[in-house]
C-alpha cells in the first residue's frame, strides 16, 4: 500500500505547523510539527509561494517543481510520516537548476528523520 498525499486544507493546521520547527536552505524553508488530529497513513504536506516571487505562471512553475521533487524524495527516502510540513519557495527556485533544489532539499528531509 503506498503512500496517500495530502495537502492542508485548514488554517488551523497552518498556523499549528508555523509554531513547529523549521529548516532553512538556499531554495526554501520546511516547517515541520506533530499534529494530534493527524491519522499515520497520509502524508500531509503543503507547498507555498508567495506573490512576491512573480506572477501565477512562475508561483506555478515552482510549485510544480517543488512537487515534482516531493514525488522523487518519497520513492527515495522514508519521510517520516508522524509530521505535517509546510514548504515556503523562496525566489533562488525559479533561476536554479532541478537537481541542486533536489539534493538541498532531500538532505534537509534527512535532517527531519
């Protein structure tokens, strides 16, 4: 049985996992927090982009990235799954290759197991 994907839906659970810990890289910033109402079977995770980092083609361009490499870390590497995180972009996404966002980012999910 594989792993469900979900994205947060409530503001609640946003602003929970904003009070959470958090890795800061080059590319973006995990937050990452235990939430009680959690079931262990789904992995919650949301990716953001603010609209200072361009119009919505762009905004949709990382987050397709940064999904796209969520993907490619799930098959790789045991995320663990008792977290919810919280993906924020920053502007260095949209001009670096996907290969570097992938290496930084698998290592902070690393960092979380």
């Amino acid at each position: 049985m594989g792993i469900k994907v979900l994205s947060l839906s409530k503001n609640e659970d946003f602003k929970k996992i904003l009070t959470g810990r958090r890795i800061n890289n080059y590319y973006s910033t995990i937050f990452y927090k235990k939430i009680s109402s959690k079931r262990y079977n789904i992995l919650n995770i949301s990716i953001v982009t603010k609209k200072k980092l361009g119009k919505a083609v762009q905004r949709n361009k990382i987050k397709r990235r940064l999904k796209n490499i969520v993907n490619n870390i799930l098959k790789s590497v045991k995320i663990n799954l008792k977290y919810s995180y919280l993906i924020i972009a920053k502007k260095n996404v949209l001009d670096s290759k996907y290969n570097d966002i992938k290496d930084t980012i698998l290592k902070d999910f690393k960092k979380i197991l």
